[in-house]
C-alpha cells in the first residue's frame, strides 16, 4: 500500500513540473536562439518509404526524432544548467 502511495506522489510531482535551461544573465532572445541551435544540431532525420496496398512504394514526409541526450549536452556546453520548475 505504502508502494503504491509513493508512485502515486511521483506521479502527481511530474505531472506538475517541467525541465527548464537556466543561465545567468542570459536575454530572452539569446534562450530561445541557444535552445534552436542545440535543437537543430539534436536532431536527426529521415526519410520513410511506405508499401502502399497496390504494391508500389510512397515516400511519406521527412520524420524527424530529437535526442535527448545530445541536446543537453549541447546546452550545457554553452553553459546552461538544468533545473524544474512548477507549472
């Protein structure tokens, strides 16, 4: 029962914070360009082909997935720190 109460904490606690990049005198404007860059370079992309029912072979829209990992690092390397505030 205690388990169950625990998870049930983390869970509400999650749900109701967020990740955020935060860095000392840094504008607004200059956030919002490191975290497009450290997306961009985050990123990595595709293209998908798809067999369609009538045998031949489509090509859906770029897919795009963004790792994690890369663009923390990328934002710590500029000299960000991640914290969480409540949302």
């Amino acid at each position: 029962m205690k388990m169950r109460i625990a998870v049930l904490f983390l869970i509400v606690f999650a749900a109701g914070c967020s990740a955020a990049w935060e860095r000392s005198n840094v504008t607004g404007p200059q956030l919002v360009a490191d975290t497009d860059a450290c997306k961009v370079a985050a990123t990595g992309g595709r293209l998908e082909l798809q067999e369609t029912l009538s045998g031949s072979t489509a090509l859906l829209l770029p897919v795009s997935t963004l790792d994690h990992r890369a663009f923390a690092a990328c934002m710590r390397e500029r000299g960000y720190e991640q914290g969480f505030v409540a949302d």
